[in-house]
C-alpha cells in the first residue's frame, strides 16, 4: 500500500502525455479531492474551469500566447527565441488531455476598507487555492495520471478570462495540465530540511 508520503515524495510535474483520455470518473476524483482543501475562514475561494476540448485549449493558447510575445518582444528579446518559447507554450497547453485553469474568487472573502487587510485576505484566498491545487496534484499522482503547474496565467490573466469566458470575479491563477504520463519526468532534487528549518 502506498502511503501518503510515498506519493508526496514520487510525485513529478509531467508535460508530456500519451493520446489516451482521462476518464471523466477519474478527473471528479481529482476535483473532489481539490475541493476538500483548508481554506481560510472555510470560504473555500478556489473556482475551475476544466478544458477538455481541443477548440478550448488551442483558444486559450492563441490568447496567452499573444500576450506571452507581445511581452517579450517589448523586453527587446529576440523575436526567435520568443516564437520558441510561444511555440512550446502553445504545445503544452494544446496536447494535453485535460486541462483545468485554476482561479479564485474574492466574492466571499472578508472585506476591509484599509490595505494592509485587504492584501492579507487576498493572500490567504491565494494560499487557499494553492492548497486545493496541491490536493488535486497528489490526487492526480496517485490515480497514475501525470500532471504540471503553469503560473503563466498570472502574466495574462485578462487573455485568460477573455479566452474561457470566466466570471468576472474569477481570478486565474494557473493552469493544470493532465493526462497519462508519456515520460517519468525530471529527477526531482530537494534542499536538505537544514537548510530551511530552524528552531525558534
């Protein structure tokens, strides 16, 4: 039996995948064990937006890739090596079986009227999200499925609302690529615990 520290420590972000489909069974497992997160105040601020079909997925490539170049060319970089790296986002969003564009919501969050509240709520909805993506991460492991985290949608969060026709208050956050692994991955390399513990 594996135990829950086996898959945390196996566990590999995978961006390659075979042709063969997830199972729509298999991704409500997923979903649900995302949605099973803590959260802070219980408000549970995570949304999903879960892409299966190719004209979806190719959308939202087209728009973040738009943005990804146009970016990069006003940094100056090199217009060759900017269509590489459009090319290979496009490829992984693209090929991929399912993709679930992870985003949060404000909307129950608690309101404050000065800054410093009001960024600390927003970072804990953040945090909360985080964890529910973690959740449907190790889920995604241990149903022998592969899966990745992409921050871009950070970048290019109104090419994201725009291409998916999210709500107005979901915030993307990331994407989530899935589907079974066409590789093992890279080796994973962590800093030893005493470089980043401490008593206190």
């Amino acid at each position: 039996m594996t135990t829950l520290l086996e898959t945390v420590r196996t566990r590999r972000s995978i961006r390659r995948y075979t042709d063969q489909p997830v199972p729509a069974e298999a991704l409500a497992r997923l979903l649900e064990a995302a949605r099973w997160a803590p959260s802070a105040h219980n408000r549970q601020p995570w949304r999903f937006a879960v892409l299966r079909e190719a004209g979806a997925k190719a959308r939202l490539a087209e728009r973040m890739g738009a943005r990804l170049r146009a970016d990069r060319l006003a940094d100056g970089d090199p217009a060759e090596a900017v269509e590489r790296d459009v090319a290979r986002s496009h490829s992984r969003i693209t090929t991929a079986p399912v993709v679930v564009a992870a985003c949060l919501s404000m909307a129950e969050m608690d309101a404050y009227p000065d800054r410093r509240r009001k960024k600390a709520e927003y970072i804990m909805a953040v945090q909360s999200t985080a964890l529910a993506l973690q959740n449907l991460l190790l889920a995604a492991h241990a149903e022998g499925l592969g899966a990745c985290w992409l921050c871009a949608p950070l970048f290019c969060a109104e090419a994201v609302g725009a291409a998916l026709g999210l709500p107005a208050d979901w915030e993307p956050q990331a994407l989530i690529t899935l589907g079974y692994p066409a590789d093992s991955g890279k080796p994973a390399v962590r800093k030893p615990l005493a470089e980043v513990v401490r008593d206190a």
